[in-house]
C-alpha cells in the first residue's frame, strides 16, 4: 500500500533562491518537451526522450533531472488520454475537449518535480536533506514534520519524493510503501450514506451533520465576493493569504468522518458499504443558486480517506449502487418515499415487520435515511 508523507522545507535565502530557480528551469523544460511530443505525435517515453534527451543536457540539466523530465511529461499525456477517454473532458466536439486536444500540455513554474535516490538524500536523525539543483547539490537543508510522518518516513520510504512550491513554501512530499494487512472475513457491513444536509450517515446510528461544514463554506464565499469586489491591493493580499482554507478544513473534516467510521468497522469486526457515487453531478440537475453547494459537495474526497483508511487497517470495502438508499428503511429494506421526510428511521411492527406493506425482511443491509445531498 502507497501514501504520501509531506514535510516542510526551511532552506535559507540561498537555497531558496537554487530551488526556486530549479523548480522554474525544469518546468519550462517540461513545457519544451511537451511541444515536442505534441507537434511530433510521439507517443512513447522512450522515442521522446530520443527527441529531448540531448538538448535537455545541453541546457544544463543533471542526467537524472532530464530523464524525469522527460517522465514527467509523458505522464501528463498519458493522464490526458485517460481523462478523455473517461468522458471527464467532456464529449466529442464539445469546446472543452476540444481545447485540451488542440494544443500541448503546459506546466506551471513551481509545479511539482520528482526525485530519486540519486538527486535526493535524507538524514532523519539531522532533520535535513541533500538535494540536487541547477546552482549544484545542497547540503543540510532542513525539513519539519510531526514525530509520525518522521518515523513512517524512517520505516516505510520508498521509491521517488516530490519537491513544490506552494505560496513561496517548499515541500517534499515522500512516497511511503506500507505493508497490507490482510483483510479479515466481516460479520455484516457498514453502511454509509453520503449527503450534503448529513456528510454521512451510518447503519450504526452515527451521523455526521453538515450544518458546521456548509456555514463555514458560506462564510468564505462570502468574505472572498467581497475582497474580489472590494479589488484593492491589500484585498487581493488578504485573497492570497486565506486561499485554500475552505479545502484545508473540508479535508480536515473529512479525515475525522472517515476516521470514525473506518474505527467503528475495525472495532465491530465488519465491513464498510459505501455509495458509488461516480458522476452524479452530471445526472443531477439543480436550479442555479444550489449549484455552488451541489459541487462543494466532497463525497469524493470522502470516500478515497475511507477507502485507505480501510485498507490501512484491514478492514474490507465495497461500494454499492446509491439508488433508493436514503428511502430504505434499516430494519427490513422496505423501501418507501416516506422514509426520507424527517430523516429519521422508522421502527418495523415487531410481528408483522415493516409498518409499511411490501416489507422485504431479507435485505442484506440497509442504510438509515438520510438525505441524498
């Protein structure tokens, strides 16, 4: 199993300036080597880098550096094609589509750049790190983690480390491979409803409200209409400053929803059901003043912390078809429309089952109501 371990680079002036320099160099390489391989069709890492590799040494760059480089870029194309194929670029000769087919891959100057062993060494017991750069390898630049990330990283490292740039800091993030436990036989499942009104709401009875989560999305819209309309240059510093709250809370909600549930699988021996939510911003349709809290919505993100949550700890995992959940009554599975008015489970007759006729008392599993968004 692979995760990701981020740590906090603090170099001084003149390491920040080589790796901010390295990070622009290799990026704009990146986008060289990407008008190469659009104008050329070539469509393999191996005949690109017969394209780029010799003029990407002539620039400067290490023999490590230009063959990343190259892989970088090939990456991107290969995510590209993917993502066409998948339908998320739109259909064919929509203008979306059309403009991401029309012209090559461009990388952002502080975009990320992977490392190997060979351009990147870590000293845990230093807190430093020796990496390489355009201006020359750096010694004991220094990094800060939580005592954790430090020892997943001492146990677990393996394989290439991400060096970015985010608002004038720099990261490493480490690629971490974490042996699987095997996963046990479940007693029953789980099941997890996934919902704007309620984040999430469990077969167990735990329910994680969003009231907190969308009051606090309505305040940030809010607060950047105004410093947007407001357009003064202490506003767009205030802009910059508060960038990326709304998702550093959302994720931080997140991980404590899918902590909780993930917990109270492994503690009950069950599995976890999760709905399969996959493009239901294309089937739904809403009017326009719902549309920013339909695609707020981050049961995506939601899901993957579940899901490797769950394969850290054992625990098995499978996702269902949603239709019908937030109707289906927990005890028998009856499913009824009434079911979903006051989000609250009805009780089931003790003799003749569901008080509702058409009862099914054989369902497998089943979620208690709750509202679909």
């Amino acid at each position: 199993m692979k995760i990701v371990t981020q740590v906090k680079l603090i170099p001084e002036a003149d390491q920040a300036a080589a790796l901010r320099s390295t990070l622009r160099t290799v990026n704009e390489a990146a986008c060289w080597v990407s008008k190469v391989a659009f104008e050329c069709d070539v469509p393999r890492e191996y005949e690109l880098r017969k394209h780029t590799y010799a003029e990407l040494k002539a620039q400067g760059l290490g023999a490590q550096a230009a063959q990343h480089v190259i892989k970088k870029t090939r990456d991107a194309y290969t995510t590209l094609k993917a993502n066409i194929k998948a339908g998320n670029l739109g259909k064919p000769g929509s203008k979306r589509r059309a403009k991401a087919e029309s012209k090559p891959v461009m990388f952002r100057p502080e975009a990320a750049q992977p490392y190997d062993d060979r351009c990147l060494s870590w000293q845990y017991d230093a807190g430093t790190v020796s990496i390489w750069t355009t201006a020359g390898r750096l010694k004991n630049v220094r990094f800060v983690c939580s005592s954790d990330a430090l020892k997943m990283l001492r146990e677990h490292r393996k394989g290439e480390s991400d060096l970015i740039e985010r608002d004038g800091v720099f990261y490493l993030i480490a690629v971490c491979d974490i042996p699987e436990p095997e996963v046990y036989e479940p007693a029953g499942f789980v099941g997890v409803d996934l919902g704007i009104v309620n984040i999430a709401t469990t077969s167990t009875g735990y329910q994680a409200a969003g009231r907190g989560l969308n009051r606090h999305r309505s305040r940030q819209l809010a607060l950047r209409k105004k410093l947007q309309a407001k357009g003064t240059k202490s506003a767009k510093r205030l802009l910059k400053k508060r960038s990326r709250k709304e998702a550093r809370h959302t994720a931080n909600v997140n991980h404590t929803i899918s902590k909780t549930i993930v917990t109270t699988a492994e503690r009950t021996g069950r599995g976890i059901a999760l709905e399969n939510l996959t493009g239901i911003r294309d089937r739904v349709r809403h009017r326009k003043d719902q549309r920013t809290k339909l695609h707020s919505w981050s049961f995506h993100q939601l899901a993957s912390f579940v899901e490797y949550k769950a394969k850290w700890a054992g625990v098995p995992l499978v996702y269902v078809d949603p239709a019908y959940t937030s109707r289906q009554c927990s005890e028998c599975g009856h499913i009824d429309r009434k079911n979903r008015a006051d989000q609250v489970t009805r009780p089931c007759h003790p003799i003749t089952g569901c008080l509702d006729e058409g009862a099914n008392p054989t369902a497998s599993w089943a979620l208690p109501p709750s509202p679909a968004l």
